[in-house]
C-alpha cells in the first residue's frame, strides 16, 4: 500500500499526474481534493496497458512466425506436387539404375539439367508398356507435339543464375541438393536452397565434394577410413575449389 | 540551356574555366562560357543544398500513409510461391541444349553490300548480333545499325498483316490477285511492269532479275537510295572510262589527306577503313610509322576528330581546294601535259575569282610536300557527295603518288625511278585497290522511274524495300506520282508512308528471319540465313519476285541453294558440305571481287577540268550553303522506329531524339541564333521549320542537316520525331546546295542533348601529347602520393582490368548500342533524357579543344564505370548493395539495392544509373502516370532480351559490370573444362565484354592484369597510360591510353594539339 502526502513537496516533483494511476483508488481518499489535473481515466489506462502488452506479443509473434514459417526451409521443403505423370525417380533411377544422365543431359554442359523431352520417355515406351493408362498424357504430347506439363519442384528466384554444369563437374553429387531421389516415387523439395544454405557449402565446400565422376551415385561415400571432411580437403586442394562467395557469383 | 551563349560571345570570346591540371577541354558551348545555366545544371548533379528536395514537396504525412498501405498488402501476395511449369521440347531440336546460346553466320544487307555477322540465339530467339571474326572485313566487330537490328527484329510496330488499299487483308488474298494480275502481263512480256528495289547487293536477287527479263523483256528495273554513290561512280567513269570500285587500305597509308570525306563512319566500309586506320594508327613507334590524317571537311565528322591537322571548309568549295591541290602536286611532272595546263587554267582563273575564301599556303604546299615525301603510302579520299570531278582529280592524285611523279628533271632517270617507286608498292602494297562495280548493273534511277510514271508507261510498279514516297528528293513528288500507278505493289517491314500509297502493302521479313545472300564491300559472297521463322508472316523479295515472275522455284532457300551452286561451282557430290560450310563460316572463301588495275585516262580528267564551272559564289549570312548528311543514327531514315538507335547520342553534336541545322559559332553570332530557336530554312522556294544547334568545327556560312528525321508514319517511336530535311533536297542538288537563307521564326524548341550530363567538372580528363613530345620522354604517369584509403586484399585468382586506347577511338558508339543490347538496358524517351536519366552504362564524352571560333580539335573519351578499387560508392551504401568482388570488380546487387542513390552521389565519375520509373514495364508516355499505366513489355520486345542478365525495377540503380555475365561464363567454361586438373584460370582473349566485341577500333581491351603476359597487362604498362581521376586514389581498373597526335611541325595549326 503506498500512502502519499500531498502535503510533500517532493511528491509533485517525482510523480506525473500518471503515476497516480498506480495508486490504488480505495488508499487514496483524497484524490477528488488533488490539484493535479486527471488526464487518463483508470479504464483507457487499463486498455492502455494491455494495447502495449498485447501489441509486443503479437510483433513477437509475427517475427516467430515469420522466421519460421516465411524461409524456403518452411515454405519449399517438402514440396512434392502431383505431376501429370506419376514418373517413379525411385524406379527409374532406383530399382532400374538408370543413370541420371540418361535423361538430364545438360548438366554436364549448361546452366539447366534439361528436363527430358517427351521423344527420352519414348525411346523405351514405346516397346515397354506401351498402352500403360499412366502414360497416357506421354503418347498424347508425342503424338500431338505438345509437351508435357511437369509441375517444377525445384527453383531458384529470377536473379539467381545458378549453373548445373560447374557444380557437377567439380564435385558436387546430385544427391547434395537434390536428397536421395533414386529413394522418392515422388520428387520431394528437400533441402531449403536458400541462399544461406547455398553460402554454407561455398563456404565449407570440403564437406560435399567427391570426386567428379561419383556425381551422379546417390551412395557414394568417403573412402574407407577417412571423414568426409579430410576427404574434401584433399579435393579441394587438388582441383583448387574456391566457390564464389562475392555476390556476382550468383546475382548479375 | 535555353541561355544563349553567344549572348556572352557576343562581349568577348569566352576563356575555359582554368583547369586543375592540364589542357583545357570543353564540352559544349555552355560550359567553355560557364553560363548561369549551366552552373545550374551542375549545381543540381552536385547539390550543395537540399532545395530540390524541399521545392519538391513530397508530404512526408501523405507518403508514409502510402507507404505503409503497399508494404502491407506487398506481404498478402507474398506468402507461397506460385506453381509453375516445365516445358520441355517434345522432339529436341539438335544443336539446341537449353540454357547455352548458339550462333549463327549470317549477313546484314547494306545499300549496296552487307556487313558479315554472327548472331546469338537463346533457345530458337535471336539476342544479340556481332561481327563475323571470320570475314576479314569485319574481323568481329560490328557498327551500331548492325547492333541495333536485333530491336528492329522485333518492334512491335512492323506492319503485321497484308495491306489492301490501307485494309487488313491477308497473303491467299494477295496470292490470288498476283495469280490474276501478273498472268496478262507475263504474256505481254512484262510490259508496263516496272520494279524499284534498294541498292541490294545479292547474287541471287541477280539471278532472279536476269531470268526475270528474260521472260519479261519489256519489264523495267529502277534502283534507288537516297544515299548513293552515284558521284563516286561518275569520277570513277572519267578517271578510267568504267564504274569502278575505289577501295582505300588504310594500314598501308601514311599520310591521308580526306576531302570532305568521313571514310571513318558515314562513307561506305567506314567499319573496314576503321580497322584498318586504327592499326596503323597503333604503330606510335617508330616515328616512321605512324600515320598522319589531314582532314578538309565542313560539318565535324568522326573523321575530322580523328585528324591531325583540320580545316573547316565549305563543302562547295572543296572542289577548287581539290583543283589547287593537283594542280601543286603535278607541277613540273610531265605526265598528262593537257591536264597539267588544264589545272594551272583553272586555278588561275580560281584566283582571280573574288567569290572564294582564301585557302591558308600551307593547306597546298605543306600537304603537298607531305604527300610527295611519303609517295608510294600516301592516300587522297573524296566524300560521297563531292562532284565527280574531284573523285576523278583524286584518283589521278592518287595514281601519281602511288608510283611516283617523274618530273623533266628526273625524267632521264624514270626507268630507275618507276623501278624504285615499283618496289615500294610491291613493299607496302597500293593505297587503292580497284573493284569492278558492284550495284545492279543496267538499273534505271529513280529519277526516270518518275518520267515513266509521268507519261503513263507504269501500270505496276512493285516496290522492294525502301521508302520512296518518304526519301525521293522534294521536287520529283514521288508520293503523288504514285497515285498515278494503277496497280503498287509494297514490299516493306513498316506499313509506313509510301505503304499509305500502294495498292498492297506487302510485309516483309526481317534479314534475321529470311533466307537470302548478299556481297560484302569486297565482294564476298555470304549467306543469310534465318535465326527465327518469321515473326509476322513476312515474305523476303526472292519469294515475292519468283512467284510474280511465275517461277518454279519459289521458296528462298532453294533459291539460295541454287545460286550458291552456280557461284560457288562446286560438284554435286561436294556441294552439300560445301553448302554447309558456307552457312557456317558465312562466307564463300575466294569469291571476293577480283582487284583490277585500271589505266587512267589523263585526257578525259583534263577536259572535264578545262570545261567551264559556275564560279562559287562567297558564301555570307544572307547566302548560306546547306549540307544534308546522311544521320549518324538512323541513316537514310530507315532506322527511325528503333528506339537503340534514336536515343544513342548523334556522336558530335550529342543529341538524342532530334535532328537540328548545325551552325558555327560565327554563322549563329551573324544570324543571331541560338541553340533551341526554331528558324526558317528557305532554298529554292523550298522551306523547312527546324531547330538550330550551334556546332564548333563547322564551316562558317555552312549549315548542316542530318536526313532520316521528321517521319510521318514510322510507328510509335519514329513518328513526328525531328525535322525532315528531305523537303529540301532537289535532284539537282541532292546534298549540297548553295543560297539558302535562315530567318528565325521567334519560336523556340526543346532539346536533348546530353553533353553536358555526368559532367565531370575542368578535370584533367582526357589527354592528348603528340607524337615528338611522346617519343622525346616517355615518362610514366606517377601513382598518387596520397594512400590515404586502402582496401582489403583481394584474393581472386584473376583481376580484372580494362584499358581503353583514346589514339584509336573515334567515339562512333558502337559500343553503346552493344552495350544496350548485351544488359537488356531500356530506353527512357526525349523527356528523360533531358532530364539526365539515360541509362546507357557507358558515355562517350566528347570534349572541343582550341580556339572556339576557329578551328576546334574534338575528343572522345569512352566512360562506364571504373570498377574502383577503392570505390566511393561502396562505403556509402547503407544497405550493402554495391560490394566489391575478390576478383576487383565492383558489383551491383539489384535485389538488395534500395535506391538510396547515395552510390551515385558519391561517383567521381557519374556512371551510375537509377532507374527513375519503370522503363522496361511502362509505355514512355506513361511513366508519369504511375500505377495507372499499362504494364507488361509490349510482347515480341521480350524476346529480345539478353536471358543471362536480370531485368531491372524501378527504384534500383545499375552500371556497368564489365559484362559480368560473360566473365562468369568464361569462368564456369574454364572451371567445368579444369574438372579436377586445378587449372582454372581463364586465359587471355577468351572473355570479351561487349564493348569491346563490338569496337570496330579495337581500343577496348579487357582481361586479367594480375597476368603479366595478358594484353590488358601490357598495355598499362604503356607510358601514356593513365587513370581517369587517378589523383583521387580510387584506383579505377578502367584505365586510358592518351590520344596521340602526329601533327606536322610544318603546318601552321599544329592541329590543336599544343598543350
């Protein structure tokens, strides 16, 4: 309980008329007599407070929910849409072993893996379940030359100018940004590819690369006895991998 | 700058602002007075307060309301990407692998030949044209016209549909008409059918024309440009009896003396002549070598900026200065007696006439000496429009030098002498080399074409290109004419105004989308072939002509193949791979035209100098002569609706967007007129409305006019823009015309001209020294004392540099337009470009030096941004945006940049560039209508754009990366080639900015200059080479070679050149 004199100068000079508020009404009997003018009612105080209260919480809020839901990492991992072909990574590239390179033939040489053209599907269709109902939208674009609508998974913005080529040809597997595809009926998006997951292998390459011709095996790992890491070390030494890390490596 | 500066020559010739160091250069007028406006100008580039911001009164209430409402709606949209699509091909085109571009040989057609090129094709869509490294005419480089017709590939304003009567129609419709019509007329063996094409140099146009008046003899061929070479032909025709060919080799001349000729941009194979100037040029060492240009000219030209000794004179006066000047270098020879007296009559007669100019003594007797010194590598040039006298004087000139002038002295020794002379030429090769013509032979003019029209002989009259309703000389009325020919039949990219008065109109297809051949200038035979089916359904002339003619043959790549089977006489067996390697080289090695050594015909120069010539008249205020110029930007007028090309700024005078009659200084101060007044142009009866432009360097009482402008039906960008000067050519008098008069007309115009943006303020900035100076000390420039900044180590394996060689740069822009092309840079409109915001990322600075009324010397100085190592620009960036590189470059980050512009404010070189609107999005019309204003970029314009390099917004600034998408393409190509061998360096040559690709000088180089042994490398260690405001320690990367000047000691000028 605060008791206050109003008969105590110093009252007046440490107190604003506001700090009033805080004291109980029933304790302070003679507030109707005081000659400090009443500014706030007790009840816009109360909203006041909970204005203030309420509206830190909901920033707080907003920043936790867009720090976690707004990143790629929320926002694209686990993106796995339904294609217009229900095409089976884990049959083709699995339990099959075709080789990636069958039907992404740019990543060897261009900035873009390729996505197969329909004649790629053909080349075995056409002997191989030939009159499969699945494959219908397949015969229909070979047919009618119209391609075929494959839902994009993976993608980088507008102003990045990322480039398969590089990438693959000094060491770096599929499986490190893809995951294991030759595992997914269905191509799930999943790693985040945002750009401070792009920066962490450009800065610490040694802990992804592999030796060039390995790019493409979802399975490959160190040698027998030696840590990924000392591994990409001795790699990176001899190929002499010295990532962009400026922003022109990426944005022009 | 609405001031008049004259106002102020009027009270005393203006004195440059003292420079902190060096020479004094101005850049216009304006700025050698220091005008009030002027100071302004800079005053608002450089604010020393903030009252522009304050007048503007932005409610900072108002705006952080809007504000607040777009970041909050921004962040609905934004929360999940949307779905998109893969497309692959379905059956993949071979050769194509998506995301890596292809080229294509292919030709541009020129009047009368084609200019070699290499075009880049994304994924089946052209982007980007360059010069065939493999043709030698070209050697890789391109000028502007060839940079900027990829945009004219895909204006949206080409005519799209079939045209009956201004109707749409459609081809079936016009392919039953031609069935009807042309069948009668086949049977009446062509009579009244006559044809008018350009000046197209194509075998198998040739062909087709031959079998086609075979069938069709009674059917006529008229051939017409507006600019042609039909003086050049005539002086051909009395010098040697036949239409030959002149072609200069420049690398071979050491001293070149031009007449009113710009063989370094306007004249034909300025692009060829440029190259090879620039090599010799280049050979500052030994003195011997280097060559000296003297240049007789009336308006300034590339070429006359390039000379070392210049002399303003009016172009109709150049005929007597050619006369004294043979007449000087025959005396005492013996070899043509009638001509030696013909001239000495004549320049007698020339003295004693009162109507010309003194000609300064040593203009004759110096230049004369010099010839004669270097005989055997020396070289006299004529300009197009000179009259066919002094063609023939120059090519006897010519002839004399080139083997040595016996004289009655030496004429007991001529055996030996000729042998000696003999020798040299063998040693250096012959100035000149002669060519059999190469235009359609046996063509009417246009001219003729009009008297048939006139007395109804024209019953069809099929159009192949061109624009004669628009072009044809004032006083023949073509578009009136025209309305007399029953039946016109247009063949054209443009529904444009002689469309608007044929029967058809016809589209055509672009050179990028048909199939086709042409000649280069020395005859080469290359290939066009298509990079893109046409766009909107155009015919290329071979098709049109074999379906009229009634052909079996009619597809144009048959046609082709058919003539390149005959040119090129190869066996069936060979002939497709011989077909193959031609469209792949693009060229047909060996099929250049054969060099033939004419005999001259001294007699037949003598009586046409002997016979009687109009005594020039003194030229004054009230008499004026009017030049028409064929423009540095849209040529004849063909280029107007290309928006590249409009806003490139004309190389001398600096304006965009415009044409203006051009006075000196002394002519503006007699008629008082001033840049911006609108005067009156009469000749002949004959009037023009223009703008005047005041012009250092010009002839005085000589005012110049460039063509091409003031069209009325060109499309959304080339309508209305300018002043047709076409209104005052006659047939008589096609370029040059005496006794125009000027009245000024009170009203005033606005301009934009950019040469006084980005200024940089009485700097030591270009820098010039002559030859003998250079070779006497060749002393380094010294590095700043003052290491005040440093920046961190840069670590990149390779660094890049540039070094631009200011002795070879004649300012033609090429490079701009290159530049514009490879960043996907937009254009902004007249409104903007008066207001400073173009965005083309690299300028030519143009800078005047000497006496201002008298005989200016000009410069060009090619600026972009200079990748400082310690960058001004990047220290004051609050948010990151601009960083620089481990390899020393100075990047730009769109998508962090903020536009703050605080970069540009702090730019010692003012390269940067803010897009103020949204230039790509929005119609130029329209910028100020904000959100109101339709957005998308009109639809074939997309397909222009270059894939590799971002598109930018609104509100981001932008410069200059040194092309960074080919740097990392040049990277990634050495990286993906190392594998895992560790050798990663790019090596020396293999990446080309586009500047530099396109610079047909070749004074752009670019490479690593860690690397001792690059040649960006060696040239820095050059002693004249410098850094643009290198005092200031922002070490630039982009470093200068200065100009050298060769001047003879003997003449009294000195070309300016003394510092």
């Amino acid at each position: 309980m605060i008791v206050r004199s109003d008969r105590d100068p110093s009252w007046g000079s440490k107190f604003s008329p506001r700090m009033m508020d805080f004291v109980p009404e029933e304790s302070n009997p003679k507030r109707e007599e005081s000659s400090l003018p009443l500014i706030f009612t007790a009840r816009a105080d109360a909203w006041l407070r909970r204005v203030v209260v309420g509206g830190f919480l909901s920033i707080v809020m907003v920043l936790v929910g867009v720090y976690y839901y707004a990143p790629p990492e929320y926002t694209r991992v686990g993106y796995a849409p339904i294609q217009p072909v229900p095409y089976s990574h884990e049959l083709h590239a699995g339990r099959l072993g075709l080789s990636c390179l069958y039907c992404h033939t740019g990543v060897e040489e261009s900035s873009v893996a390729k996505v197969p053209p329909t004649q790629t599907c053909m080349n075995c269709h056409q002997a191989i379940k030939p009159d499969s109902p699945l494959l219908e939208p397949v015969r229909v674009s070979w047919l009618s030359g119209n391609p075929v609508p494959w839902v994009r998974v993976h993608r980088v913005p507008d102003f990045v100018y990322f480039n398969h080529s590089v990438h693959v040809r000094r060491g770096v597997g599929c499986v490190t940004c893809h995951g294991k595809i030759n595992e997914m009926p269905v191509v799930v998006h999943e790693k985040s590819l945002s750009m401070g997951w792009c920066l962490d292998c450009h800065r610490h390459p040694e802990d992804h690369l592999r030796p060039p011709d390995e790019a493409t095996n979802f399975t490959w790992q160190a040698p027998h006895g030696q840590s990924q890491r000392d591994y990409g070390l001795v790699l990176k030494e001899q190929s002499r991998i010295r990532p962009p890390e400026n922003c022109a490596g990426c944005h022009r | 700058m609405n001031q008049n500066p004259l106002r102020i020559l009027g009270q005393e010739t203006p004195v440059p602002r003292t420079p902190l160091v060096g020479k004094a250069y101005w850049r216009s007028l304006d700025e050698l007075a220091d005008t009030a406006d002027f100071r302004d100008w800079v005053e608002q580039r450089f604010p020393r307060s903030m009252r522009e911001l304050l007048d503007g009164g932005v409610d900072r209430r108002r705006f952080l309301q809007l504000m607040a409402a777009s970041l909050g709606l921004a962040g609905l949209g934004g929360c999940r990407r949307s779905e998109s699509e893969i497309l692959p091909y379905t059956k993949p085109p071979e050769e194509v692998v998506p995301g890596l571009p292809n080229y294509y040989a292919t030709a541009m057609p020129r009047s009368g030949s084609a200019v070699a090129v290499l075009v880049e094709s994304h994924e089946g869509r052209p982007t980007k044209v360059e010069g065939n490294p493999k043709h030698p005419e070209s050697a890789g480089a391109t000028d502007g016209f060839a940079q900027a017709s990829i945009l004219d590939l895909y204006d949206p304003d080409r005519s799209i549909p079939v045209l009956k009567g201004g109707e749409a129609s459609t081809w079936q419709a016009y392919d039953a008409f031609a069935a009807d019509h042309f069948a009668p007329i086949r049977r009446r063996k062509g009579q009244g059918l006559y044809f008018l094409s350009e000046d197209v140099a194509s075998p198998s146009l040739d062909r087709l024309r031959e079998q086609l008046l075979k069938i069709m003899p009674q059917a006529r061929w008229h051939v017409h440009e507006a600019i042609d070479r039909a003086n050049a032909r005539a002086g051909a025709v009395m010098a040697f009896g036949k239409p030959l060919v002149a072609r200069a080799r420049l690398d071979r001349a050491a001293v070149v003396v031009a007449l009113d000729c710009d063989f370094l941009g306007l004249e034909e194979d300025g692009g060829r002549h440029l190259l090879e100037f620039a090599r010799a040029r280049r050979r500052v060492a030994p003195a011997s070598a280097m060559n000296r240009l003297y240049v007789v000219e009336s308006r300034f030209s590339l070429t006359g900026g390039m000379a070392d000794h210049r002399m303003r004179l009016a172009a109709s006066q150049i005929q007597d200065y050619t006369v004294a000047l043979a007449r000087a270098l025959l005396a005492g020879s013996t070899l043509s007696e009638p001509l030696h007296q013909a001239l000495e009559k004549s320049a007698i007669e020339a003295a004693g006439r009162s109507g010309r100019e003194p000609i300064p003594g040593p203009w004759i007797d110096e230049v004369v000496a010099d010839l004669k010194a270097r005989r055997g590598q020396a070289l006299i040039l004529a300009g197009r429009r000179q009259p066919p006298l002094v063609h023939a004087l120059v090519h006897a000139m010519n002839e004399l030098l080139s083997v040595g002038i016996p004289t009655r002295q030496s004429l007991a020794t001529v055996p030996s002498l000729v042998h000696a002379m003999g020798e040299m030429v063998g040693k250096f090769g012959r100035t000149v080399e002669f060519q059999a013509e190469s235009t359609i032979a046996g063509a009417g003019t246009l001219a003729e074409l009009a008297q048939a029209i006139d007395k109804g002989q024209v019953e069809t009259l099929v159009i192949l290109g061109g624009n004669p309703a628009y072009d044809a000389p004032a006083d023949l009325e073509f578009a009136g004419l025209m309305k007399r020919v029953k039946t016109t039949i247009r063949l054209g990219l443009h529904a444009d105004e002689t469309s608007s008065e044929s029967s058809w109109h016809l589209p055509a297809a672009h050179y990028l989308e048909s199939w086709g051949d042409a000649r280069t200038g020395d005859g080469t035979v290359v290939p066009i072939q298509p990079l893109i089916e046409p766009l909107f359904g155009g015919r290329t002339a071979l098709e049109l002509i074999s379906r009229l003619a009634g052909f079996e043959t009619t597809t144009p790549f048959e046609i082709v193949r058919q003539t390149f089977r005959r040119t090129s006489g190869v066996k069936d067996a060979e002939f497709e791979a011989a077909w193959r390697k031609f469209l792949h080289n693009g060229l047909l090695a060996g099929s250049a035209r054969h060099v033939v050594k004419p005999a001259l015909n001294w007699d037949a120069i003598a009586t046409a100098v002997a016979a009687p010539r109009p005594a020039p008249v003194r030229l004054s205020a009230e008499h004026l002569e009017l030049i028409l110029d064929r423009d540095a930007k849209l040529d004849d007028g063909r280029y107007a609706n290309n928006g590249w090309l409009q806003e490139l700024p004309e190389p001398v005078s600096k304006l965009t967007w415009d044409n203006a009659a051009l006075f000196s200084p002394t002519t503006a101060k007699a008629l008082g007129v001033a840049n911006g007044d609108v005067v009156r142009l009469e000749l002949a009866g004959r009037s023009l409305e223009i703008v005047a432009f005041v012009l250092p360097g010009q002839a005085d009482y000589s005012v110049s006019v460039s063509l091409g402008y003031g069209r009325t039906k060109a499309g959304r960008i080339g309508r209305g823009v300018g002043f047709n000067a076409y209104a005052l050519r006659t047939i008589a008098n096609p370029d040059i015309a005496v006794g125009l008069k000027v009245f000024k007309t009170g009203k005033t115009y606005p301009l934009a001209c950019t040469q006084n943006h980005f200024t940089m303020e009485g700097r030591d900035l270009v820098r010039e020294v002559t030859l003998a100076d250079l070779l006497a000390s060749p002393e380094p420039e010294a590095e700043p004392a003052d290491k005040m900044i440093t920046h961190p180590v840069l670590t990149g394996e390779q660094q890049w540099g540039m070094v631009i060689d200011l002795n070879t740069c004649t300012g033609c822009s090429a490079c701009v337009v290159a530049c514009q092309s490879e960043n996907n840079i937009p254009i902004v409109g007249k409104d903007q470009v008066a207001r400073g915001r173009e965005m083309h990322w690299i300028r030519l600075d143009r800078y005047f030096a000497g006496d201002l009324l008298a005989d200016a010397s000009l410069i060009h100085q090619p600026v972009a941004c200079m990748q400082c190592e310690n960058a001004p620009c990047e220290v004051v960036c609050p948010v990151n945006a601009t960083v620089h590189s481990d390899e020393g470059l100075n990047v730009q980050v769109y998508s962090r940049c903020i536009g703050t512009r605080y970069c540009l404010n702090n730019c010692p070189y003012k390269v940067r560039r803010f897009n103020f609107f949204d230039f790509n999005e929005r119609p130029l019309d329209q910028l100020y209508l904000g959100p109101l204003a339709e957005k998308g970029v009109a639809e074939p314009l997309k397909m222009q754009k270059n894939p590799d390099v971002t598109v930018r917004i609104r509100g981001v600034m932008e410069k200059c990366t040194y092309c960074i998408q080919r740097i990392e393409r040049g990277k990634i190509g050495a990286r993906v080639a190392a594998g895992t061998s560790g050798r990663t360096a790019v090596p020396d040559g293999t990446i080309v900015p586009a500047c530099a690709q396109a610079c047909p000088a070749r004074a752009i180089v670019f490479g690593d200059q860690k690397d001792p042994d690059s040649e960006v490398s060696k040239l820095k260690t050059n002693p004249r080479d410098y850094s643009l405001l290198g005092e200031l320690n922002t070490g630039p990367r982009t470093t200068y070679l200065s100009r050298v000047r060769n001047p003879n000691p003997r003449m009294p000028d000195l070309g300016g050149a003394q510092g």
